[in-house]
C-alpha cells in the first residue's frame, strides 16, 4: 500500500473517500458497493454520525420471543452476528416463563461525573470545602442542562475522595447526575467541565479531567428468575448449573467467559437499540471487578424446593434520547418494537435478557456441552465459508453435522460432491 497517510481526508464527499480506499485497498467495484451500502441508514445521517465515513456494516438482527417481564410480555430485537445467541436467549425465556418469568428493577438512572483536582496543598480540608458548597456546585451544574432539569433529572448530589496516586494525593470530586431518558455521558461532561473552575477555587487545586465514569455504580439493573427443576431437565441439570457457577466464582478464566456469555445477550439489545455497548461493557466488567477480585455478573442458587434462582446485576447506562438512539432509523423502530417508554425499562429488559443468556450457556455446558448445541449453526458458518452459494448451504449443513465434522476442507470436498467436481 502507499502511504497511508491521506492529508484532508475527511473535508472529501463519501464517494471520493471510498474511492480513495478502494484504489489503495485493491478493492473490486463489488467490494466497494457492498461497503458503501448504508442502508435504511442514510448515507447523509452517516456521515454526520462519526468521522471520515465510506459506508456501514450491517449486523443480522434477530427477535428474541418468549420474554415475561415484570408481568409484561416483550419481543426482543437482537443485533449480532454470533450464531446460537438469539436461539438461547428464547429458549431460556420460554423456560423462565414457567417460573414467573423476570422480575427486574433499577435504581434511579444517576451518573457519575469525576473531576479531577491536583496541586491540593491540604487535601482533606479541600474535600470538606467542596462537600460544604454542595449546593453551589449543583446549581452550577443544573444550569447548563435545564431540559434534563425539565425532564425530572438533573445534579444531585456531590461526594468528594482523597486518593493516592503515583503523582501524589489527588482530590477527587463526584457529581452524582440523574440522567433520565439519557445515557447521560454528553450531559454530565458538559456539567462537570462548567463547574470545574468552582472546584479550583474551592480546593485551591488545578483540575485535570472532567469527564463521565462507566462504572456506573448508582445506575444499576437487576433481575430474577427462578427455573424449576422440572422445566430445566431435573436435578442434575441444576447441580451441573451450581458447580459451573461456582467454577466461574472460584476462577477468573472460567468467570471471563461466564460474563462473556452474558454479555453475548446484553450487547445485542443494546446495539439493536441504538447504544453504547462499549460503555456497558466498561461498565460490567469494572463492576465485576469492584471487589477487587473479578465476579461473575450473575448468581446462582437453589431454593428450597429444589429450584434454579438466578439473578444478575450490573450497571445499565443506556438512554433513549441522544446518541444514536433517536438517530439511527433501526435503532428508533427497534425501540418501538420492544414497546420500552423509558430508559429505565429499557435497562430491565436487557438485565433480564443478560440473565436468560448465562442459564442458556450454564445449561448447555453442564449437559450436552456448548458444541452440538451451537452445531448446525456453525456448520453453516463454515458452508459459508467454504463458498457455499444460498441454495447449496443447507445441503453442505445436513451433511457436515451428520458425519460430526464441522470443517472448511470437509465442507470443501461435499461442495464438490454435490456440484459433480468430486
Ligand atoms: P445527548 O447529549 O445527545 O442527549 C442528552 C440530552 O437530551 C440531555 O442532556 C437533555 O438535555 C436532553 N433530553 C431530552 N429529553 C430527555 C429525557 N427525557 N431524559 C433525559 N434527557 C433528555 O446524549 P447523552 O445521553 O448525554 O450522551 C450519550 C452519548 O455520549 C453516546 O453517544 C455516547 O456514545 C457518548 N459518549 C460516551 C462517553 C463514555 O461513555 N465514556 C464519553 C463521551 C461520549
């Protein structure tokens, strides 16, 4: 390749970046139309979404069904390109339903802002200074967002820590931000840098960062489900379940791919609709560290008459306003799709749905293992790639999964079978 090194790149329309890419990435006319298709996003809305823009990358979207939340019934959008995930998830709910479904609940949508004071000569006496002006401090804050003042939300409250550092005691100032409908991240910046200048002159410190925290601790989302023993496939099945938890509790190898595993369902909603999934899972897994030891996302336990009861909490920074949220055409009728009126149900749901993937996996770990589950999805990934065209793709399937070898040479040599090259 030439240099890579493109001067004024993105003052260029869409079309001649792309074509620029498509010279230097020896790219077939082909290739650069898939990439330029945006789509129901339009190309226009794209190219005001992030920078230096030549097309979209689509994701499959899946409804996941059989969701009792809360007494309510929801159909799930699932955007995500993992085979398997959106089966289990529905699979998962059906079973749930038998046990009540979900029960969910949030806290008060409320962000963190930090703000970050250094050069403090009496550090501790900074910290009272500034919890003294609490009030001061929130008014600041408020006036830079009254329509989320309107909306019911706004600055709360303040902590302030002291921390030590490699660069020595560092104050660190909190405002606690009830958010509402939005993820908040824009909002509370926005806040935190106005009122940075009345925290140095507070504290007498000179402030460094002034932005949101994804560890959103006051922001979280819960739920459980109880799973009978009979539903589930008898005792067995839940001891299974009990010891992978208990594998995943005990190692944090194990415990990464536990929450992987939640993640795959809580992703795909909160990609369906229009979040920041890099946010949310900032957000688990520093939550899943917080103790200092890195835990699973969810718990689970058997009650008395023999039952699977599973919970989950995590915090759940996700919005329905800003973003790409209000923007995105799939997101927005992905959201009308769910049926969610606020940015707090929204967060239940996606508890509920990251609580049905991990009894989905545990489940099918501790009986069939994960493979022959996820099988015939996968063979057909690997039809794909052997170059299977749409009408030879099942064929290749029926055949891989029936001599129990999913892979691409094999699936090369059927192909040539089927289509008389063999
Ligand atoms: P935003 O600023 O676009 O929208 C939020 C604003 O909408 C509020 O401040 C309020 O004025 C208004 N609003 C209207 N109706 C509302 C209602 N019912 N409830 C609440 N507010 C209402 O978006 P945002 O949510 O502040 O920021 C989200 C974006 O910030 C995301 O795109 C995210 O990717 C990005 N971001 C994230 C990080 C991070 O996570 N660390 C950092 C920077 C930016």
């Amino acid at each position: 390749m030439s240099t890579s090194e493109i001067s004024g790149f993105y003052k260029k329309t869409m079309s001649e970046r792309l074509s620029i890419v498509q010279r230097m990435g020896n790219l077939t006319e082909e290739e650069a139309r898939v990439i330029a298709n945006t789509g129901p996003l339009e190309a226009e809305m794209a190219d005001r979404m992030i920078e230096n823009v030549v097309g979209s990358m689509p994701l499959p979207l899946g409804v996941a069904v059989n969701f009792l939340i809360n007494d309510r019934d929801y159909l799930i959008p699932m955007a995500i390109e993992e085979p398997s995930v959106v089966a289990a998830a529905s699979n998962a709910a059906k079973i749930a339903r038998a046990g009540g479904g979900f029960r969910c609940e949030t806290t008060d949508p409320v962000m963190i802002g930090q703000i970050q004071v250094v050069d403090v000569a009496d550090p501790e006496g900074a910290k009272v200074a500034v919890l003294e002006a609490r009030e001061r401090i929130l008014e600041v804050c408020n006036e830079k967002d009254p329509v989320l003042v309107k909306f019911g939300g706004g600055a709360r409250d303040v902590e302030a820590r002291v921390i030590d550092t490699l660069q020595g005691p560092m104050l660190i100032v909190h405002i606690l931000v009830d958010c509402r409908d939005a993820m908040g991240a824009n909002a509370v910046n926005t806040m935190a840098e106005a009122v940075a200048p009345l925290v140095e002159e507070l504290s007498g410190g000179r402030v460094y960062l002034r932005i949101i925290s994804n560890l959103a601790v006051k922001r979280l989302a819960r739920a459980r489900a109880t799973f009978t023993e009979e539903a589930i496939g008898g005792k067995d099945v839940v001891e299974g379940i009990l010891q992978a938890y208990a594998f995943a509790a005990a190692d944090p190898y194990r415990c990464s791919t536990h929450n992987k595993g939640v993640m795959n369902g809580v992703d795909a909603v909160v990609i369906a609709t229009g979040n920041d999934w890099r946010a949310i899972e900032a957000g688990a897994h520093s939550y899943a560290a917080l103790g200092g030891h890195y835990k699973p996302l969810t718990a689970w336990e058997k009650d008395q008459k023999g039952n699977l009861v599973g919970t989950i909490e995590l915090p759940m920074a996700v919005g329905l306003v800003g973003g790409a949220t209000a923007t995105h055409p799939t997101a927005k009728a992905n959201v009308k799709l769910l049926g969610v009126k606020t940015a707090s149900e929204l967060a239940r749901v996606i508890a509920a749905v990251g609580l049905a993937q991990n009894f989905a996996a545990l489940r099918a770990l501790a009986t069939e293992g994960i493979q022959r589950g996820h099988m015939s999805l996968h063979a057909r990934n690997i039809a794909i790639m052997a170059g299977a065209k749409v009408d030879e793709v099942d064929r290749v399937v029926e055949r891989l999964v029936a001599q129990k070898v999913i892979r691409v040479d094999r699936a090369q040599e059927i192909l040539k079978d089927i289509r008389g090259e063999g």
